[in-house]
C-alpha cells in the first residue's frame, strides 16, 4: 500500500510536469532558461546580449547573440535562439514504443516540419548581414531531441536550406568553447599588436637617442683631439720656449706667484 501510494504520488507529479510543459510559452521559457545556464557558464557577460533585436529596426528579440568583432571595430552578432519541440517529439516517443511503423513514419514528417519551420522563423527573424552573422543557431534543449534531428539529416538540410545549424546541449557547450578559444586568441593579438606599438614607438626614440648619442661622442671625439693639441704640442712648445729660463726655488716662486 504505501509503494502504490508513492506511485500514484509519482503518477501525479509526472502529470504535473506535463501539464507545466505543455504550453508553448512555458516551454519556450524552460528552453531560454537551460540555454541561459550554458551560456552565462562558458562565457564572460560583455561577450553576449540578451533578449537584443539583431536586425536594424526590427522590434523581435533573440534569446542570445554573441558579440562577435566585425570590420571598423563593428559588432557582429550570432544569434541563438531555442526551441523545445516537445509535442511532436513526444508523439514520436510514443509511436516507437507502441510500434506503430505509419504513425512513426507520421510522428517523422511532423517532426522535421516543426524544425523546418523553426529554422525559417529564426532566419527570417534574427539573420541579417552585415549586422549579424549570415547564419544562426537552434537550441534543442534535449539530446534526445537533437539526436533525433541528427538522425533525420536535419543538421545538413537546415544549414543547406535556411543556414540555420542545430545544437543539442553537448554540442553548444563545445560551440561556445570553441568560440571562447577564439575570443582569447583575439586577445591575444590585440596586446601583440599594442607591444608591437610600444616597440614601433621605442624604436623611433632610440633612433633619436642614438643620433644624440652619436652627436656627443663626436663632440667628446673633438675635446680629446682638442686636448691632445694643448697637452702635447702645445705644451711641448711651452718647455722648449722655458728651457733657457732659469728655474727659481720653490720657495721662491711661491712667494712671487702664490699659492
């Protein structure tokens, strides 16, 4: 009695659960939040912009865009949107367990128009270069749900047809590190190119530097040729002259010249 209990407790939540998630909008928030969770994790927040129409003068917000670095110092955004299918993937589930070969062949067709539509809704609402990237990405926010898009050629038929690419939550996660991995080397590039500056900079001063450098060494080239005139020729002419003088007492001479 008290296992039956707990099931029918179980059964009741579960209903629950379902009922929750069987509205669009409830289902569009649970997708907008599982993509929040992946996004904020793997990326810094001056990286992306939330809820930001991505076409100039249009008023429909993506979830996601990510702020990517354009030509003239530009921002270039990725849109990321989610979608949560859950209807028709439901139906599908069910299908395949009951076994019924024309309902899954059914559950298949609806399956891949719902992702379909979504693709357009996403390309017509959010892409439009040079603002934007000239594709954009589906969430789904199962791997179920993504598995079953892979399993269908929906990933080539939608970056073919709409260029729209799918992820599941693995796959955004790898996405997001790779363009993360993409961010750094920016970066990194940014500060080689303002050392390559402070260098381009250094260089011109030093050639000045070196100029006045060159400069003084002259000069002192100049003062010790100069020096060398008074020290030996000059002086050698001064002994010679005084040579026939007679030299006085030291005393003498301190007494008539000074200390």
């Amino acid at each position: 009695y008290k296992g039956l209990g707990e099931r029918q407790q179980l059964a009741t939540g579960v209903g629950d659960l379902r009922r929750m998630l069987g509205g669009v909008k409830t289902r569009g928030v649970g997708g907008e939040y599982q993509l929040a969770a992946i996004v904020e994790q793997l990326l810094l927040p001056e990286q992306y912009a939330v809820n930001i129409p991505t076409v100039p003068g249009s008023r429909e917000p993506v979830e996601f865009a990510i702020k990517l670095p354009g030509d003239g110092g530009n921002t270039v955004y990725l849109p990321i949107d989610s979608k949560f299918p859950l209807d028709a993937y439901d139906e599908l589930a069910q299908a395949a367990e009951a076994g019924d070969g024309a309902r899954v062949d059914a559950a298949l067709k609806a399956y891949r128009l719902r992702l379909r539509a979504f693709a357009k809704t996403i390309r017509d609402k959010y892409v439009s270069p040079p603002s934007t990237t000239d594709f954009a990405i589906m969430f789904l926010t199962t791997e179920a749900m993504y598995a079953e898009a892979v399993k269908l050629g929906l990933v080539d038929e939608l970056q073919r047809d709409f260029k729209i690419s799918i992820t599941g939550p693995t796959t955004m996660g790898a996405l997001l590190n790779s363009l993360q991995m993409g961010f750094r080397t920016l970066a990194i590039q940014k500060q080689s190119s303002e050392v390559w500056r402070v260098l381009g900079a250094a260089k011109v001063e030093f050639e000045k530097f070196s100029e006045v450098l060159e400069s003084a060494r002259n000069r002192l080239r100049q003062a010790d040729e100069d020096l060398d005139k008074l020290v030996g020729t000059r002086t050698r002419v001064i002994t010679q002259k005084l040579r026939s003088v007679e030299r006085l007492p030291d005393e003498e001479a301190k007494d008539l010249i000074g200390d």
